[in-house]
C-alpha cells in the first residue's frame, strides 16, 4: 500500500490530455496485420466486391477506406478534428475507488466515451460518416439501431452537416426506450421500427413471422432497401465495418497518449464486444504493437453469454443481415439468423463480429470471454456507486472482467494494471436496471440446440467450410 499512496500523488484520477493531442489521423491496424482481414464478398458472384459495387452502398471515401488494407496513417479532415474538440477528448480515469472498494492490489483505469449527447463512443464514427456523405453532395443517409446509441449519434452527426437521417429502429427498443426515438426526433432524423411495412423485406419478415419484435440484421436489410429505393442516399452502418473499427481508434490513441505520458505500461486491456468497434479502436495502437513484435498484452474481448460470436460462433463467410442482401464477410457468427432470446436486456446483440477482430482472434492475439447479465448488472451496480458513473449495460460487460481479474490479483498479489473501455452511460437502460434491481432479471444460455438453425443458415460453398 505505501507504493499506492506515493503513487497517488503521482497519478491524477483523470489524466486529461491537452486538445492538441487529439489525434489529428487515424491508424489503421490492417497495415500492420500480416494475415489480412479476408475481403467482403458479393454474394451472387462470390468474388471480393469491387470499389465500384460498394459505391452504390456507402460514401466513395468510405469505400476507399474499407479496402484500404496499406497505409498505416488516415489523416482525419479538419472539419471532423473541429467537431471531435466539442466532446474530445475523453478522459483516462483512474478508478482509484473501485481499485479501494475491491481493495486489490492492481490498477484500474477505464477511457470513459459516454461524454456526448449520444452517450457512447458511436459519435466518433457516425461524424466521419456524416462528413463524407455530405462532402459527396447526398442529400442523406439510411441506418438501423438496436439499443439507439448508434441512431442517437449519427442523427447528431446529420443534423450537425445538414442531412437527412432515415433510422430503423428495432421494435423491441423503440418500444421500451420511447426517449430515445425522441432524442434522435430532437435532432430531425425519421425513427421507424423495424420490421415495417414501408419496405418489401420488412413486410415479408412480417408475414413470415407476425409479432416478431425485429433484430439488427432485419433492420439493417431495411435500411439498405431504404437507401437503394432513395436518389441521393447512401447506408451507414455503426460497428462491424473496418471503416468503423478505424475511425473508432481515436479512442486507443487518446489512450496511449495518455498512458505514455505517465510511463504506464497496460498489462490487461479490456473491452465489450457487439460488433466490435470500440475494442477495435481501443486495442489497435496496442495490437498493432503486438503485431510489430515491439510489446505484449493481453487483450481481452468480452461478449454477452447469450449472443455468443467468439465464444461459440464458428469463423466463416456469413451474410451481414437477416433478408441477405448486403456482402459476405467473413468473421465469427452465429448465422445471420440469430436472435438472442427475449430475456436479453442491453446490447451487443449482433449476430457477427467485425473482420479485423474475427481475425486477430483466430490468429491468437486476443482473447475472448463471455459472461452472464446478472453477473454484468452486478458489477454496473458495484462501478456505479463508487465511480458515480452510471454505465451501459454494454460497457458492463468490460467492468464485470477488470472487476474479476483485479479480484484475481488480489489473491495473487500481483500489482497488474488494467485498462478497460467504457464505452457509455446506462440513462435510457432503466428498463433494464429496474429488472435488475427488482430481482427479477434472468440469465439464458443458448442450448447448442438453440444454436443451430443459425449455424445451418450459413452459405455453404466451396472454401467456405467450418
Ligand atoms: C454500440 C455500443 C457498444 C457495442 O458496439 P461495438 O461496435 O462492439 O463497440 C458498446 N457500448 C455502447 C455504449 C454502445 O453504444
């Protein structure tokens, strides 16, 4: 304990960076990966979809930037810089309370995103996005949301650069989060729930499965639909997408600037994984590290029991939504019909895993673990009343593992230190927090019977075994 003490004079409990620091490119961990993300695929002809094909789908820089598998460094335009300065950057906190509540040895520091209106890391992508739509001369964009960070953000983003913002929303969320649906109203973006018969493929999952209360891949196909039948609108799409995976890294480069600057070296990082995007952007100036045989870390991805894709999920070529209409790629999945069952309260609900990740984890630099929404909601509660953040029932995911492997260290002794994500704030979860806090919340473990009509659904084809 004398070491902590001197030491806490030291270490401030936020390590602020200045706003010059923020990082003004973004690193893409690709240049740096020896066995490559495989490529999207088109699902007619089953080879690597061209520049050409994506164009029709997303913004023209953002197609360069999903191919881009060279250049190390992507300059980040003024123009997002200027925005990321209203909520960037955000700070590295040492969580010297929980490390006293614990009172483990080791030490605890989470980089906290849930500072913007969208409360999430999401308005780091959902800016660039907007940018390079409106940069394009489109008069708009089409999305899905499940829990609304995501739909939050970029409605700010659209509205910030003046575009129109066309969001379908899962049922089950736009009905139990109405506040939500009415921030991104606040912000002038259209909010459907999905299914919906405004497009033909939500009307088709209506019929074929009437009172379904949708899921991210069916509102992703009806977002795509919504693009494809508008002049002028492209899709944007808020995690999985390598493009998003690298516009998230202004999270990770924040963070080791800061941690530099204290000569803290990170035994453990920690991060949620849904579709992969801020463990992306957190882990990649570290994996890249790794990568170049210049550190070691252990890198830790943490996933709901109940939608298990790195833990359970087989590494194949999967389609990307539930109607199949967007590309193939290749990741960890469950099968593009996946649904976690009804009892699954926050996030991280997605069938697939981001490319860059699914493949880092096959290759062995990172890890993966899944934990049960009990055990997640107990440590939010835990983290909630020593660190007076009140966190996303996605980020607690990342809490619950630094929690249990600090605890791990204080039987040890070992002095580790562990930096995790949190990603965001819990206000619009209440509906989840006061299960939890009524006793009624549950756990469910997909049986691998339950598992697999997705697995099933998976294309076969040669070169596509598992
Ligand atoms: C969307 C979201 C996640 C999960 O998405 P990833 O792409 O895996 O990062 C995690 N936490 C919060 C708060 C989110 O909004």
């Amino acid at each position: 304990m004398v070491n902590k003490v001197s030491e806490k004079t030291k270490i401030p409990y936020k390590i602020y960076l200045d706003e010059q620091e923020i990082p003004s490119a973004w690193y893409n961990l690709r240049a740096d990966m020896k066995n490559k993300p495989a490529p999207l695929l088109n699902p007619g002809t089953l080879q690597p979809m061209t520049a050409e094909e994506l164009k029709g789908v997303f913004c023209d820089e953002l197609v360069a930037q999903e191919l881009d598998d060279v250049n190390a460094y992507i300059p980040i335009p003024e123009e997002i810089q200027s925005f990321y300065k209203m909520y960037r950057p955000s700070p590295l906190v040492r969580a010297y309370c929980l490390e006293e509540k614990l009172q483990t040895p080791a030490r605890i520091y989470y980089k906290f995103e849930g500072n913007n209106t969208s409360g999430s890391h999401k308005l780091n992508s959902a800016i660039a996005q907007a940018y390079y739509a409106k940069k394009q001369g489109l008069k708009g964009v089409t999305t899905e949301t499940g829990a609304g960070q995501w739909g939050t953000a970029l409605s700010m983003a659209c509205s910030y650069f003046g575009l129109d913002c066309l969001v379908y929303m899962v049922k089950v969320s736009y009905e139990q989060k109405p506040f939500r649906r009415e921030v991104m109203r606040t912000y002038r973006a259209t909010v459907t729930p999905s299914p919906s018969t405004t497009t033909e493929i939500g009307r088709k999952i209506l019929a074929e499965h009437p009172g379904t209360t949708g899921s991210l891949g069916c509102a992703i196909s009806e977002a795509v639909e919504a693009e494809a039948t508008r002049e002028g609108y492209r899709y944007v799409l808020g995690s999985v997408l390598n493009q998003v995976l690298l516009h998230q890294t202004v999270i990770g480069l924040e963070t080791k600037t800061a941690l530099d600057k204290y000569n803290i070296v990170p035994d453990i990082i920690i991060g949620c994984a849904g579709g992969g995007s801020n463990l992306g952007g957190l882990i990649s100036p570290f994996a890249g590290e790794i990568l170049r045989g210049e550190k070691k870390y252990r890198i830790i991805a943490v996933e709901p029991a109940s939608c298990p894709s790195f833990t359970r999920g087989v590494f194949a070529y999967d389609f990307c939504d539930t109607g199949k209409v967007c590309p193939l790629a290749k990741m960890y999945t469950l099968g593009s019909g996946f649904i976690p069952s009804a009892n699954h309260a926050g996030g991280l609900r997605y069938h697939g895993m981001s490319p860059v990740l699914s493949q880092l984890y096959h290759d062995g630099i990172i890890e993966a673990t899944s934990v049960e929404q009990t055990a997640v909601f107990q440590a939010a509660v835990e983290f909630a009343r020593v660190e007076g953040i009140l966190p996303a029932p996605e980020s607690s995911h990342a809490i619950r593992v630094a929690i249990d492997e600090a605890l791990k260290c204080k039987e040890t002794g070992e002095e580790k230190t562990i930096v995790f994500g949190l990603t965001g704030t819990g206000y619009f979860d209440m509906v989840a927090y006061e299960k939890y806090n009524n006793g009624e919340m549950s756990d469910y473990i997909p049986t691998d019977e339950d598992l697999k009509p997705g697995f099933d659904a998976i294309p076969r084809f040669p070169g596509n075994e598992f």
